[in-house]
C-alpha cells in the first residue's frame, strides 16, 4: 500500500515505539513514506508514538496489517522472542519488510518469519540515542551497519540513504564482531571517563568534565585520524616506573578501576610492541610493573 502519488512510498509500522523506533520512523517520515501505526508497551511509547509520529498505540498485528514495511525496534534480548511469537500467532507476514535495527544480530534471529514469507533486513544505526530531540538529526551522516538478502540489498541501502544516513556493508556472519568493535569503543569509553571524573573528584577537582574534554577531544581525534600512531602516554613512552605508581594509586583508591587498568595497559603495550612503537625489553618491563610475567 501506498501512502502518496509518489513511487516507492511505503506504509511503515514501527514495533517497539521507543528511541530508536520513534527516531527512523520519523526519518523515513520525512523522506516522504507514511507512519501508519505503532506498537508500545510503556507511557513513554505512547507520549513517542503520538509526538514522533503522529499515530497511536495499536497491537502488533495491527500494525503489521496497516504496514509494508515494519521496524522491530525492540530491545536484543526481546527480539527473537517477538518474532518467533509473531510467526507462532500465524500473523499474516507474507510479503512484509521486517526491519531490525539489532547490532548484534543477523538476519538468523528474523528466520521465523522469513519462512512465513517475509522480507528480513538488518539496518542497525551506529548512533547513541538519548530521547531528545535532537536524535533525528544525529541520522545525518550516520552510519548504518547494512545486512540483507542479495537481491534486497539496493533496497537496504536506499531505505539507509533516505533516513540520512551511509550504509555500510556487514556481513551476515561478522554481525556479533561488528558490535563487539562498536559498543566496546562507544559503551566502555563512557565508563571509563566516568572512572576517571569520580577519581578526580576524590582528590578535590570542582569539575573534573572541563579539566579532561581538551585532553579527552585531542586523543579521540589522533585516534580516528592516526590510529595506534596517535598513541601517547607513559604506557608508549615505557615509562614502567610511572606505570607502576598508577597501579599503586588506583589499588588503594579503587581496586577494580586498577584491574581495568591493567587488562588496558597491557593492551595497549601489546598493540605497541606489535606496531613497532614499544621496543621488547621496554614491553617486558612494562609487564614486570603491571604484576605480570607473559604477553598473552
């Protein structure tokens, strides 16, 4: 079913109206498909639904009934759950474009519902959202970790380009390693920052944010632009004394920031030994002051 005059135009159903669902409907809103209904188990869904999209909170087989194409925006864990619930129900999904947005799964978790007849795809957008606003327009330049069936593909990377977004190729089986690489960097690099504040803040720094965000913005960008050869510090210099203080520090201060900065360091030295940065003899002793006596 179509939405307008123009070709191509599609019925959108968004399963699971949450922040990430309630953003690409919008997107592909505003590339001209319609937003026919939504599907949503909290308040905040429905306030999503009706702001974002304009539509109210229906059940899943209505929205699959109303839609062409049908976004399963649901967290990972209740993914595969609601498709094989869906297939189980008998709901009519032949001819349907199921779309999930899971980093870390493939097209396998959508293989109920393939086998009724279904159109799977995997467009997972490498973007953080937080619920406000300006989510939408973070699609702009994003990109999108693209897997589908060969003769879909086109139509999965068009669908990315609409909502503003690049698509990127992943294979079908390098899914979980594609995630792995994203949320390592997007997921831990929070944590440790906000490590790194509390630590701060212990030995009195008022605010600890304005103090790291120069040193914090010129390290992201030597690494995106250099890789290991933006690499500074007293791990890449072979400061082992300096190393070893910090160890000491952070076991008195916070036992387990120091056993995250071991396993880090000892990464670290071990990318640099590989890279030609970090001379053997260095790298052993920098393995003697981080308590270890083997490179794994």
């Amino acid at each position: 079913m179509e939405t307008s005059d123009r070709p191509g135009r599609l019925a959108v159903g968004v399963l699971g109206a949450g922040r990430v669902g309630s953003v690409l409907g919008a997107a592909l809103a505003q590339a001209g498909h319609g937003v026919v209904a939504a599907a949503g188990v909290s308040d905040a869904s429905r306030r999503r639904a009706l702001d974002r999209l304009g539509v109210d909170i229906s059940g899943p087989e209505e929205v699959i009934g109303a839609a062409d194409l049908v976004l399963l925006t649901v967290p990972d864990d209740a993914l595969p759950d609601l498709v094989a619930g869906l297939a189980a129900a008998g709901v009519d999904l032949r001819g349907k474009m199921l779309v999930h947005t899971s980093g870390a799964y493939g097209l396998g978790v959508l293989n109920p519902a393939t086998a009724a007849g279904a159109l799977p795809f995997a467009l997972h957008p490498v973007m953080t959202f937080t619920g406000r606003d300006d989510d939408l327009r973070r699609l702009t330049g994003c990109s999108f970790g693209v897997t589908a069936p060969d003769p879909f593909r086109p139509v999965a990377e068009a669908l990315v380009i609409e909502m503003g977004g690049e698509p990127v190729w992943i294979a079908d089986e390098d899914r979980p390693l594609y995630h792995a690489a994203l949320a390592g960097a997007a997921n831990h690099m929070v944590t440790l920052i906000a490590e790194s504040q509390e630590l701060l803040k212990k030995i009195g720094v008022e605010h600890p944010g304005r103090m790291l965000g120069p040193l914090l913005g010129a390290a992201l960008d030597n690494a995106l632009r250099l890789g290991l050869a933006g690499l500074t510090g007293p791990v890449v210099r072979g400061d082992a004394g300096t190393v070893r203080k910090h160890v000491d520090a952070l076991i008195l201060a916070a036992p387990e920031a120091a056993d995250a900065y071991v396993a880090l360091a000892r990464l670290t030295a071990d990318r640099a030994l590989a890279a030609g940065l970090l001379k053997p003899e260095t790298a052993e002793r920098l393995l003697d002051a981080l308590g270890g006596n083997t490179w794994t």
